[in-house]
C-alpha cells in the first residue's frame, strides 16, 4: 500500500501494463491450453483468471486515486479518470455482456492509462506538499 501513496504513477503504470499484458495473452494461453479441469473453470476459463481483471481495476483505482491527488494538471486528472471508469465499464461489459464492442478498446484503454502515467511522473508532480491544492 505504501507504492500506491508515494509512487502512484509507477504503480498504475505497471498495473496498467500489466493488465494489457494479461488482455493479449489470454487468446494465446487459451488456445494452447485444450483442457482445464471442470472443477476449476466455468466455460474453459479458470476462476482466478477471470478475476484478475478485478484486481487490475482495484490496484488501478487507488493509482488513479494517488495519481490525480498529485497530480498539478487537471487535464491529466481527468483523463486518468475519465480512462479508469472507461475501462471498468469496458470489463464489467465483458463480464456481463451488454453489448457486443470490440476487444481493442481495452488495449486502447490500458495503452492510454500507461501513456498517462508515464506523463504524469514525468511532467505533473507537485514539488511542494501544497501545491496541488490550488492548481488549475
């Protein structure tokens, strides 16, 4: 927990990364993997695999959280929200299939979360521990 108060964007962007890895490499495993074991899996896809994607959006949710708490330009605030609630409505989608949407727009998403990390260690850190209370 100590990561995700002081290095939030380090933290979201390997959650973020790590989540896109685990997105491309689930068509390949499965495929690979013929059989899984009826006890452990419902449709061919085992239960802790299918929940990681939970624990990508929790671990995500408080590096967003830190993340735009630090963060000195309101633009990267949104855009880091704006792409974790998009991303959680894209996964909860897929769970719950409401509609049919293409698979890229989760690559997309997590791209834009890693990009946006990346940005905001960079370039949008507060030097001081007030100065993001009246930034703009």
């Amino acid at each position: 927990m100590k990561i995700a108060i002081k290095k939030p964007d380090t933290l979201g962007a390997l959650a973020s990364t790590l989540c896109l890895i685990h997105c491309l490499l689930t068509p390949f495993i499965f495929l690979a993997q013929t059989k899984v074991a009826a006890c452990c899996a419902t449709n061919g896809v085992p239960n802790w695999w299918k929940s990681i994607d939970f624990i990508f959006l929790i671990i995500s949710f408080f590096a967003v959280y830190q993340s735009a708490k630090n963060s000195t330009k309101k633009t990267v605030k949104m855009a880091l929200w704006f792409c974790w609630s998009l991303l959680c409505f894209l996964i909860i989608n897929e769970k719950l299939a409401w509609f049919h949407l293409p698979e890229i727009l989760i690559y997309l998403t997590a791209i834009s979360m890693v990009i946006l990390h990346v940005y905001n260690l960079k370039y949008c850190q507060c030097k001081t521990d007030n100065c993001c209370t009246n930034n703009e």
